[in-house]
C-alpha cells in the first residue's frame, strides 16, 4: 500500500458500553449535552435527540459529584426509553466527581491539566528533579486509584488535553507548546501502560487548527516509540457556528482524518448539539470513502517534515508562490502565466513539463476517489525532481449540495494547505454563487492560518457549565464586530473554557457567573464579573481604547 493511499492507523480496541472505538471498528460519532446535568428531563431529552441524530456516544459535564450521580439517572432513563447510547462524563478539577461518575456512566473524561494538579494560574514556576518527580509521584497516587476503579465498573476513560489547561508543572519544563501537550497525554498513559488498563482514548485538542493537528502527529509519534497504540478522538476546540465553526472544524479533524488518524470525532459548534452529528457524519463518510479508491504511486520528499510540515520552497511567478500568501483563481487577479496539468498523468510528464517550463505557475487538477493523496503525491514528485514552480490546486465539487461542498472543500483543500504543498486553490462549486464560494475559499485559508480576511471568532459549543445563553451572545458579538480585520475574538461559556481555552485569541468574553461577564484582553483579565447586558459595550471600549476598532462602513 502506497503512503498516499487512505488506511487507518492501527491501534488497540476501547470498549465503551456497546460501543468499540478503534481501527478495527468504523470511526464513532460523539456530541455533547448542553443541558444543566441536574435538569434531569432536559437532559434525557437532548440525549436522545443527539442519539437520534446518528451520534454513537454522548458527553456531559459533571462539575461535582452531584452531576455525577445525576448522570446515573439520565443513563437509567435512557436506557428505560430504549437507547443504549453510551454517556461520558466530563469532568474538570474535580478528581472526586471523577471517582463518582466512574461508577454510574461508561467513560470518564479527565483533563490531566487539573485532574491532579491545581488549575492553571499562568504562574512561571520551576521545579528541582526532585520535586517534580514527587508531583509526578501525585498523578500515580490519585490516577492508579482511578484506574483500579474504572476496571472493576467496565468504565472507560477518555485522556483530553487542550492547548490552554497545561499545568504549571508542565509549563515549568515544556512552555505552552506541543511537547507539553504531548507529555502531559504520556504522563498519565504510562501509569495507564503500568496498571495494565487498556480502555483508554486520548484526545489532544486547540482551537489553532495547525496547532492541532501537528500535535497528534507529535503524539503518535511519541506512542509509537514507546509501543502505545490507543485510539484518538479528534476535535477542534471553539469552532464557533456556522460555515465558520464548519470550515474549522473540516479543516483541522479532516486533515488528520485523511492520514488514517482518529477513531473517533466530535465536530464541536457553539449550535444545538444535535446539530454537529450530521456535520461528523459527512466528514467522516467523505474522507473513509477513500479506503476503496485506486491506489496512488509515489514517493515523499525527502525534506518533508511528515509532524510539522512547513511551506514547499517555490520560486514566486507573479502573485504566486514564494512568500506570497496563496491565492484564489476566480477571485484574485493572477498574475502569472499558468500551466495546467493533471494530477493523474504520469509524474515524470508533470516534472517534465514544470522543469521546461520554470517561469510558469501550475494549476494541478484532480478527479481521484482520494484527491488530497493523488495531489500530495504529485506535488512530492515536484520537489523530488526540483521543480520550483508554485502549485495551484483545482478540485471540481459541481453538481454537490452547498453544505456539503462546505465540508468536502475544507477538509481537502485544508489538508494540502496545512501540509505546506499548494500556493493557492481553485474551488470549482456550480451549487455556490460566486460570492459563497469565494468566501468559503477565504475561510478555508484563514482556518488554515495561511491567509488572515476578516475577525475570526472562536466559541465553545456550550454544555452545563455555560452561563448565559451562548447562541445568541456569539451571533450578538459577531454582529457588532465582524467588520473588524485581523482580530481573534473569543466566546466563552465558563471559567473551564477561558482564559485557558481561549488559547491564542486577542480579546475574550468569558461567562463569570449567572448573568455576569468578563472581558479578557489576551488571557489578562480586564473587567470582571460585569452584568451581560453591558459586557458588548464593555469589549467594544476596549477595542477602542486599544486602537482595534473602526466604524461599519
């Protein structure tokens, strides 16, 4: 099997309840409740809309062991009603509501930023050999327990590290990078690995979509070489909603997807849960498809970088390649001579014809069953002869249903696009209206972090702990914000998903309590605790105060 062929990455077997997770198994759909957990009806309600809506597991939070023992309830009831939909508890900070939750659901999601550690206050600390090795000493104590727990009630246990609730031990030694993200996965795998407990999944996700996808690359890798093959759940964190939240979300899960990683998704949109399953649904149908395409000869560069890819070396024709950021054809003017070509032609009539015609720009096109693999490969072909000429890829999405060309174009074009292989892209959609299909290429660039259009917003999807009522507050703050450029702009439930979650964003507005606000400028905390109806106003002050607004035209 060729390297550019689709085929999942082997992993062991998790069982959680009915349902088995891994590369033996189809890849599972997940959602999330955002119901109270203590409102028990709702709760049963949404589950079995999210259950009905094609989603394998469901998640939701348990903040103590209160919403722990409700869960039991909701899980009773489910069953009562007929479904068997396995539930995961969520649990943050609170290693008790952990113990609890371990014997009423399936499987417990800890984050091992503050399932042992205290939660994160951005404090610069430094730790001794010594010392740290007593805090690591901390996770086998309260985690082997946990582990002995779970065997005994057939629980399953989801590991989930987000960029953003590192704690500061591991800050301490790694910073706030993907190596900390990694090992904070492998501290607590390696207890797993020694108490000889296999149910276990490992998420590691961001809201930065290269951040995200380069470090499951980096965890694999590091599994690999230490012989540990558990099965992923991929997501991107704060999608947002709409075509936005969509793009996102594609571009980041598919792109690993495309690389046979990920046994299981959740597509997370700041939407009503039920929403995000169809979206899983077709990502994941469109990329596993490929596992029965023709398969694709080739062979990787040898300067290519398979976790951290960085941008192919082209020499820039015009407006292309180099270091110009990568076009759209139809909607940029080019300006460059274009030497179109296929991506199923033999690879050294492709060389050939970019080596005699050095001063061109190509536009590489494919009708494949898996078109990221036939272009990957092509493009590969390029630099291995040494060809420079910039690549623009041309993929045909005519005759397909607008929602799903949104998921299609995103996953394929993000995924050249992250691996630093194309200088520009050519979305063919006749569904689309010109304008839709050039805002969508622009999304796609910018969630691909290649090319910066507009605000970008990111939003959790909600859940129990949300604070005020998350779907209109984010159309709310986009509305009055959105013809800002160049600004990351964040909507946050609840202290679990900002300041730590919020990541990279420039401003935040996090849910500090019932009906109450605060306004963050980076992870800086600039107003507290204000009333929701003045926190619009407050952040656009701040905006101003800071040099970052402008009038609507």
């Amino acid at each position: 099997m060729s390297i550019f062929d689709y085929h999942r990455r082997p992993t062991s077997t998790t069982r959680v309840g009915n349902v088995e997770i891994g590369s033996l198994h189809p890849v599972r759909l997940q959602s999330m409740n955002n119901t109270s957990t203590t409102d028990i009806d709702n709760s049963v309600a949404q589950a079995i809309r999210i259950a009905k809506a094609g989603a394998d597991i469901d998640r939701l939070t348990a903040q103590g062991v209160r919403e722990a023992k409700c869960m039991g309830e909701i899980r009773n009831r489910l069953r009562q009603a007929g479904y068997t939909i396995p539930l995961v508890a969520d649990i943050h900070f609170n290693p008790k509501a952990a113990f609890a939750a371990a014997e009423e659901v399936e499987k417990v999601r800890i984050n091992p930023g503050n399932f042992v550690d205290p939660g994160r206050v951005f404090a610069k600390l430094e730790y001794t050999d010594e010392e740290y090795a007593r805090e690591l000493q901390k996770i086998e104590d309260t985690f082997g327990p946990f582990l002995e727990l779970c065997r005994q009630h057939n629980t399953a246990i989801r590991i989930g590290v987000n960029h953003g609730s590192l704690s500061d031990r591991i800050m301490s030694r790694y910073g706030d990078t993907p190596a900390g993200m990694v090992e904070s996965a492998m501290e607590f795998l390696r207890v797993a690995v020694r108490h000889d407990f296999s149910d276990i999944v490992i998420s590691i996700k961001a809201s930065n979509t290269v951040l995200m996808v380069n470090t499951v690359r980096m965890l694999v890798r590091a599994m690999d070489a230490e012989n540990i093959h558990f099965p992923l759940h991929l997501g991107v964190t704060e999608a947002g909603d709409g075509e936005d939240g969509r793009v996102r979300s594609a571009v980041g899960i598919g792109t690993l997807l495309a690389e046979g990683i990920g046994d299981t998704i959740r597509v997370s949109l700041s939407e009503e849960p039920e929403c995000e399953v169809p979206v899983a649904r077709e990502l994941v149908d469109y990329i596993t498809a490929r596992a029965s395409a023709p398969s694709i000869s080739g062979t990787l560069a040898d300067s290519y970088d398979s976790v951290t890819p960085s941008r192919r070396a082209t020499r820039a024709i015009g407006n292309i390649g180099g270091d110009c950021v990568p076009v759209i054809a139809g909607f940029d003017k080019l300006a460059a001579p274009l030497l179109q070509l296929s991506a199923s032609m033999p690879h050294d009539v492709i060389t050939s014809q970019a080596l005699t015609n050095p001063n061109k720009a190509i536009l590489l096109s494919s009708n494949h069953a898996n078109p990221v693999g036939e272009l990957s490969a092509a493009i590969h072909a390029l630099t291995i002869a040494g060809a420079a000429n910039p690549v623009i890829a041309r993929l045909d999405y005519s005759g397909i249903p607008a929602d799903k060309v949104v998921i299609r174009a995103s996953a394929d074009f993000g995924a050249l696009l992250l691996n630093g292989l194309i200088d520009g892209i050519d979305l063919v959609a006749d569904t689309m209206a010109d304008e839709d299909r050039n805002r969508l290429a622009l999304g796609i660039l910018q969630a691909a972090r290649r090319r910066v259009s507009r605000t970008e917003f990111v939003s959790c999807p909600g859940c129990g702990r949300t604070l005020f009522d998350l779907q209109s507050t984010v159309k709310t703050v986009k509305s009055a914000t959105s013809h800002l450029k160049g600004l990351k702009i964040a909507v946050m439930g609840c202290i679990v998903n900002g300041p730590g979650e919020m990541a990279d964003a420039d401003y935040g507005y996090v849910g500090a309590g019932i009906g109450n606000v605060s306004i963050y400028r980076g992870k800086t905390p600039v107003e507290k605790n204000i009333p929701s109806d003045l926190a619009l106003k407050k952040l656009i002050a701040l905006l101003k105060a800071d040099g970052k607004w402008s009038d609507p035209e």
